[in-house]
C-alpha cells in the first residue's frame, strides 16, 4: 500500500509540473501579446502627438504667409481643427463613416481624426491661395 501511495504521488507531481509548464508557456505568451499592444499604443500616441502638433503649428502658420489672410489664418486653422477632431469622432465611431465602427476612445480613432483633419486644411489651404493667387502650377 505505501507502495503505490508513493508511485501515485509521484504521478501527481509529475501531472502537476507539467501543468504548470503548460501555464506558464499559456500566460507568457499573453504577457507578452499585452506588452506588444502596449507598446504599439504607446508609439501610436507619440505619432498622433507629432501629428497634431503638425495640424496646429505646421498648418497655422503656413497659412499665415498667404497675404490675404494673415494672422487670421492660425485662427481659423485653429478652428477647423477643433471642429474636426470631434465630429469625426462622433461620425466615425456611431457607422456612419463607414461599415467599420471604431471606438472613439482609442488611439486609432484619434489618429484617423487626425487625418480627416489633415485633408481637411489641405483642400482649405488650396481653395484659399487659389483665390489668391491665379498663377498656380496645376
């Protein structure tokens, strides 16, 4: 009988240990799945951040240059942007953008917005010198 108490217990041990290499193997893969995703998010805020300031800085006072316009021409960058951001915001993350709804509390949704944004001042920028100046290359 002590026998195989000591042969059953063994059989345990044994059972037991390579469970817990089989979870151990299981949970480290998810640790680093989750360290991965934190990582990209983290590299995609510093982008959206760069981005921004680009919307903001860059195209404000690019437009300044523009004689028609002047310092207004920040303002109004100001503006769109701000109006930008969260309507597309809004319209991206109930489907009516697209099929794909994305959550408007994520990095990615913030960076599409950004984006928008982005076209956005581009076709004001290019209507505005256009009204400006006649002689444009295209």
């Amino acid at each position: 009988m002590r026998k195989t108490v000591g042969i059953t217990s063994i059989i345990v041990i044994f059972l037991a240990a390579i469970l817990m290499v089989f979870v151990n193997r299981q949970s480290a893969g998810t640790v680093v799945e989750a360290a991965a995703s934190g990582l990209r998010q983290v590299q995609q805020y510093n982008f959206s951040i760069n981005i921004l300031a680009m919307l903001l800085v860059g195209f404000g006072f690019l437009m300044v240059f523009v004689k028609k316009y002047g310092y207004s021409a920040t303002t109004g960058t100001y503006i769109v942007v701000a109006a930008a951001l969260p309507l597309y915001l809004l319209l991206r993350s109930t489907g009516v953008l697209s099929a794909e709804a994305v959550p408007a509390n994520t990095i990615h949704a913030l960076l599409l917005a950004e984006f928008a944004a982005a076209a956005a001042l581009i076709s004001w920028a290019l209507s505005s010198a256009d009204s400006v100046s006649t002689n444009m290359p295209f």
